[in-house]
C-alpha cells in the first residue's frame, strides 16, 4: 500500500510539472509541447548534480547537457531498408562530417547540399542530427554532406566557423569527385547553424577563387546580438518568462559562451538587460538601422501586449566598458550576418522563422534586408511554431515543424 501513495505522489508531481510549463495561446499542439518541454526538463536534475560534484570544472554542465541529449540521438547504420540513401563518416580537410549519397544516382553532375546544425554553438553533432539529416536526404532525392563543427565553450569563435568554411570549400573544390556540379551546392542550417550558413555564404561570395554557393536556407537564424528586446524577445518574456526552449538568458548563456570561452553570469546579465551597447557610441550608429523596430511588421510588434519601443526607453544607458570588450566581435559579420555593409549578389534565400521563438526577429531583419539588396528571398514565419521544432522527432513531432521541412524541401528542389 505505502509503494502504491509513493508512486501516486511521483505521478501528481510528474502532472503538476507538466501543468506548469507555460503554454500560450496560438502555439502548435499545447499538450504535445508541454510533454516535450517537460521529456526535455526530466535529466536537468542529473546534469546539475554533475555540475555541483564536479565543481573545478567550469564546463562540467555543459559537457553533462550534450551527453543526455544525445543518448535518444543515436545514428542509425550507413545503409537502412527501404532508404535510397547510405551515409558515412568522413573528414573535409580535417573536418568531420556526414555525408549521406544516394545509391540509385541519376546523372550526373547533381546538386548538393551543405547542412549545418543548431545547438548555440555549443550543443548537437553531426550524430545527433543524424536522422534529421538522412531524411531530408531522403525527401530530396539528394547529396547532402552534415559538418560536425568544434564546439564552444571548449572552441570559442570562430573555431566552429572556420570548420564549416573548411568544409564547405573542401565539398566546391573536390565536387567533381562526388558527381557534383560545383555551380548546385547550396547550404543550410538551422539556429547556429542557420547563421553559420548566412555567414559561409557572405564569405565564398567573396571568394574569386570559389563558385557562388546556389542557395542558402536558414532556419530561425540568431542573426544579431545588439538588442535583446526586440517585439520577439519582448513577447518570449510575456508568454513564457524564462522558460520555455529559447529565453534571452539561454541565447546570452549561448553568446558568452561562444565568445568567451565560459558562462560567465556577469556578461549574461549585461546582454539580458540590453545594457551591453551604448547607442550614443559613434560605430554603433550605421549599425542601429538594421534591428531598428520599424523593420518588423506592425502586427508582428503588437503581439507583444506590453511592448516597449526602442523610443520609450532609455537607449543611452549602455555599459561603456563591457562594450569596448565586445564591440570588436559583435559587429563583425562573421559574429552577427545581419551587419555586413554589402548584401548584393548573395545567393537566393529561404528564412523561416517562428512566432514563438525569441530570435524570430532577427530573420526578419535579416530577410529584409537582403530584399532590400536584390536578392531574391523568400521568407515565410510559422505563426504556431517555436523554436528547434523542424528538428523534433517522434514522438514528439509537431505538424508546424513537419511544414517546415516541406517548405525547406521544395524550396530547394526549385531552385538548386
């Protein structure tokens, strides 16, 4: 009997957990997404507990993060039934990678395509995205080729970048020997990976001695770091406090991270609190049009019940000090894509972006801006969504990010 109310105790807490995850109104399936958030809550308790009894190793959570996400992420073997596609693991001048290659080929030379996966810069693998990866394969009918990029806090930027770019410039150079018609490779990625992807494609575009790629798709692409209370980060806060897949105090952990090399709680505070940059400062101001609110469409701006305009605050109040230590990274266009000075010419873009994601508006910058510069881009926001759902898998699956990868599919195909 005693077993019988232990149990009864375990499964209301397990309900009054799962009750509590906030839920908005208008996002894709409220009870699926409260039972995701809350398979994903489940390990944080041991992750913190390895943390606290590794004490001397300032990385100990995040090295313990990467190791329960990916244990129901297992790659599956080089060749599955039923699958026109086999995988292998390989390296691009030095890079690991993933290359899926279909079995049945068509003539060549074929198209291709680059993936690159989310994570903050800090999270997922090439085995992670394994399945994720041989099923967009498989949809395309398709060379796809998945690079397993350094990670921070380990490899602080732009070691991850440098291993895409290697990558990528390996694939254009060595095309020939895949069947591959160098002038069809495009590239991808989602989160991180959608901005390594905007990034990768400024640079070959620069590169006389490489082909343009042929198209680029990012997915809720984390296109700046500048402000933090966009009308998206505003109504992230609304809806979902700091809980939920992505708040600001996630992306700013991501950001210190990635640049310093550690979580430093300090110098997430400051991007939090948007006081990192002083607007008054004379480099910030060529820079300031590109995440200028006005950019967002006005019903974007309202979903935000309380949003608090860049004019009704304070924008002057910045740290002066903390920017001088940031300013160098954070307008470089390697750092932050959205402030290249010159987007002409970039390869044709498809950007989706979620309405309950904190960093929505930040593709939206981004495609607006290469409209502005004659590109030709295609950018579509899943009302419903949020962020990393295109990468859920059963059972978890959400329709939303099933339109999603529809939507990235067909894009391609009409346009590699």
């Amino acid at each position: 009997m005693r077993s019988f109310w232990v149990l009864l105790a375990i499964l209301a807490a397990a309900l009054a957990f799962i009750l509590r995850v906030p839920v908005p109104d208008g996002l894709a399936e409220p009870w699926k997404y409260r039972m995701f958030v809350a398979y994903l809550s489940i390990p944080v308790l041991a992750v913190r507990l390895n943390a606290y009894f590794h004490p001397d190793n300032e990385n100990a959570y995040i090295q313990a993060v990467r190791a329960v996400r990916n244990i129901p992420n297992f790659p599956l073997p080089s060749e599955v039934p039923g699958s026109n596609i086999r995988s292998k693991v390989t390296d691009f001048d030095g890079v690991r990678v993933r290359v899926y290659e279909t079995i049945v080929k068509g003539k060549s030379p074929l198209p291709g395509l680059i993936f690159i996966h989310g994570g903050g810069f800090a999270l997922g693998s090439a085995d992670s995205y394994d399945r994720f990866a041989r099923d967009l394969a498989e949809r395309l009918d398709m060379f796809l080729v998945s690079i397993d990029y350094r990670l921070s806090p380990e490899h602080p930027f732009p070691a991850g970048l440098e291993d895409c770019l290697a990558a990528t410039r390996y694939l254009l150079r060595h095309a020939s020997e895949f069947g591959l018609d160098p002038e069809r490779i495009g590239i991808s990625g989602d989160s991180a990976g959608g901005q390594l992807s905007a990034v990768i494609s400024q640079i070959i575009h620069d590169d006389d001695s490489m082909p343009d790629l042929k198209l680029q798709v990012l997915v809720y692409p984390a296109t700046q770091t500048m402000d933090f209370q966009t009308p998206s980060y505003q109504k992230y806060e609304e809806a979902f406090g700091d809980q939920g897949i992505l708040p600001a105090k996630r992306v700013a952990a991501f950001c210190s991270m990635y640049h310093q090399g550690r979580l430093d709680p300090a110098y997430i505070g400051q991007l939090v609190s948007n006081q990192h940059f002083k607007a008054s400062s004379g480099k910030n101001t060529p820079f300031l049009k590109y995440i200028s609110h006005d950019i967002i469409p006005e019903s974007k701006r309202k979903q935000a019940v309380n949003y608090v305009s860049p004019s009704q605050r304070s924008n002057d109040v910045g740290n002066a000090t903390f920017w001088k230590f940031i300013e160098r990274t954070y307008l470089d266009p390697r750092w932050a894509p959205l402030f290249r000075e010159d987007l002409t010419g970039l390869p044709p873009a498809f950007i989706a972006t979620c309405g309950f994601d904190s960093v929505r508006d930040d593709g939206i910058f981004y495609a607006k801006r290469l409209e502005a510069a004659g590109v030709k881009t295609t950018w579509k926001d899943y009302e419903s969504g949020f962020h990393a759902v295109m990468y859920v898998l059963y059972p978890f699956k959400f329709q939303v990010g099933e339109e999603m990868i529809t939507d990235f599919v067909t894009f391609v195909k009409h346009n590699i």
